[in-house]
C-alpha cells in the first residue's frame, strides 16, 4: 500500500509549519488555536471556498443562514464553552423544535406537553402508563422494535416512523437496533430540546467565531489536499486530517456509507413564516424532514425571512457526507481502517469524517482539546 505519512523527521529539509491542517471545520479550527496559542506553526488548508466547515453561516437578506443546516451549540463542559466564548459572544436561544404529522402539531422533545397532544394525559402517572401500555418487550431486532421497546406505539407511529423512513431512505424494520440507543422521555412541561447546562448561538453567525478563532492562521481555500498531497506533506512536521478516512487511504478496503442532504433555501416577503426555528414533517405528505427558518435563530429585524427545506439523500458523487450510517458492516470496515490510522506515523485524524461518528459540536471541540492535550504531553515526554 502507498505509504501516506506526513513528512518525517529525516527529511533533509526543515518543514515551514509544526501541522498541516487538512479542514477548517471545528476539530482543525479548534487545534489550529490551541497549537498556535502554544507557539507552533500551523497552516490550514480548505477544499471549499470558505472556511467553518458544515457550520459555515452566510448572510441573505440580513439574516445568518445556516448554510449547511441548523447549529445550535450547547453543552455542559466549562471549558469548552469558555473556549468559544472567547470568539463570539453567545445569545439566549433555547432550542424547542416542533414536529407535524398529519393535520396536528406536537411538542419535542418528547415530554408532557407532546403526551397532552397525542393523549390529553395532564399528569407524569398516566403518560408513564399509557406508554407502559403500548411497549414492545421483547428482544429488539430492528430499529423499530427498539423504537416501540423505549416509547411505544404512538408516538413510534406519528413522530418517528415515516421520519426515519426519510432520514435513512429504508424502512425501520431494515435498520438495526442499535442505531436507536435511547429515546428521551421527559415527564415534565419542558420544551427545551437540549439539557446542557449552556446553549446559544453566537451573535453574527458561525462564520464570524470562525474569523476569529483563525485570527493569525494562514488559511488557504480551494485547496484539494488529495490534488496536492505530497508537495503539502513536506511542509509540515505532522498533519492533522479532519477528512473521511477512507479517503485518506484511496479507499483502498472499501467504501464507508454515509447519508447526505439537500437544501432547498427560499426567501420570503414576510417577517415570520412559521413562527419557530425548526419544525420537522414526520409524515410521508412532504419529502422533506424540516423547515428551518433562520431569523428566530437570531431574532433578525428583516423585513424579509429566508427558510431552508431539508431533504435528506444518498451520498454520492460530489455529495457532502454528512451522518454515517453506523450498522455492523460499516462499523467493521471502519474499525480496519482504523487500525489503519493507528499505524500510520506523523498523521492525527480527527472529527466526525476522520472518527465516523456523528458527535455534537461541543464534543468535537472537546475532543480536539484532548487531542492537542496529548501531543503537547508527548512533545514535552
């Protein structure tokens, strides 16, 4: 197999940069900082044309628009949000989606205000029973037994079914368990959809926390990595690629699989178009799983309102990757490629493309924290 190593110490030449980093998503954002704040050099190369990977927020109409889909950042690490804190300073939005299935609207997450819509149920004691009452208890096999096994009929019926059946392109009976491990019921009249301690979204969008997270990094857009591997290998102690990881090894064992999106963006002569950021369509009557609505992310003045309708898709060709689609064969292969990466020398992998797993914002950022916590330990061992 072609040897991918990032160049190595005995090169004749010494390298411009300490890292090569391959993205400017969260992980490679978040390890550029650290790494320069700690005196090293680092250079960030860009496929696109703008940096902030999926978070990448542009402006229309007055109004950020999540260009690659909602971002809502929260989490319960101090460190971590005192980390982003430093870029952007953070508004109050408290995240409380609503969903549509047939002629009626619903609460989520699942609580007692959803319970009161499906069964007028008014205490924590009858929801509990009525939920009881409709469990699958057996052995789940598929992700629908698992579904009916956590919350029964009712609500695996009107809010998840047909939405799954749209998210994945295949029938919950097709999917396996484990891809639902667990499905929140909260048994109090609280619509906050997230239970992190802080949540927000940073005032002027993602890409101005970008800006200033990157203030002082060389940055290079349009840049393909895989165009220019082995000149941009030389320029750099080690690399850090945020990048799918099958990829960085040409796919030499395969494919992973992953699921990708469309958006459909469309603006609006009114201030208000459904009253809410986000609302999902958990029925079969429209393709799409939600409608954003990007103004109440940050209670924008315009005249005008800018929503997106998200289609999921097949990830092919050109498609952006987006959620993996974790069953045991692609856990599989990506544990080989795994080991893979673990023998491959002066190259960190890192992020949900480099790790395939879906992981929240905060969690990427955390990880990269600790990855960087590790190289600088290994330097100073």
């Amino acid at each position: 197999m072609t040897s991918h190593d990032a160049a190595s110490p005995s090169d004749t030449h010494t390298p411009a940069y300490d890292y090569l980093i391959v993205g400017s998503g969260l992980f490679g954002a978040t390890f550029a900082r650290l790494a320069t704040d700690a005196g090293k050099r680092c250079l960030i190369v860009e496929r696109r044309p703008h940096i902030g990977g999926n978070c990448y927020t542009e402006k229309l109409e007055g109004i950020n628009v999540h260009r690659y889909g909602a971002h809502i950042f929260h989490t319960s690490n101090r460190a971590v949000w005192a980390f982003v804190n430093r870029f952007a300073e953070f508004n109050n939005y408290i995240n409380s989606p609503k969903a549509i299935s047939g002629d009626r609207l619903y609460s989520l997450p699942f609580n007692m205000n959803t319970f009161y819509e499906l069964w007028q149920t008014r205490t924590p004691q009858e929801a509990r029973q009525k939920i009881a009452s409709q469990r699958f208890t057996g052995e789940p096999t598929n992700l629908e037994e698992q579904a009916l096994s956590l919350v029964g009929k009712d609500i695996y019926e009107t809010l998840i079914r047909d939405y799954t059946r749209k998210q994945w392109g295949k029938d919950p009976r097709e999917l396996p368990a484990f891809i639902i491990k667990r499905l929140p019921l909260r048994f109090t009249y609280d619509n906050n959809y997230f239970s992190d301690r802080y949540q927000g979204i940073p005032i002027g969008g993602y890409t101005a926390l970008f800006d200033a997270m990157l203030e002082g990094i060389e940055v290079r857009l349009n840049v393909d990595y895989f165009a220019h591997r082995t000149p941009l290998g030389r320029l750099a102690r080690k690399v850090v690629y945020t990048g799918c990881i099958d990829q960085y090894f040409d796919y030499a064992l395969g494919r992973l699989e992953y699921r990708s999106l469309e958006f459909d963006n469309a603006v609006l002569e009114t201030d208000n178009f459904q009253g809410n950021a986000v609302i999902n369509y958990c029925d079969t009557s429209e393709p799409f799983t939600r409608i954003i609505e990007h103004r109440h992310f940050e209670g924008s003045s315009s005249p005008l309102t800018v929503i997106t309708r998200e289609y999921p898709r097949p990830c092919s060709g050109d498609a952006i990757p987006y959620y993996p689609v974790n069953d045991a064969q692609n856990q599989g292969l990506y544990r080989r490629y795994q080991e893979l990466a673990q023998g491959t020398e002066n190259v960190i992998f890192g992020g949900r493309l480099s790790e395939y797993k879906y992981m929240d914002m905060h969690v990427v950022i955390e990880s990269a924290m600790n990855r960087f916590r590790s190289e600088s330990r290994q330097a100073s061992a």
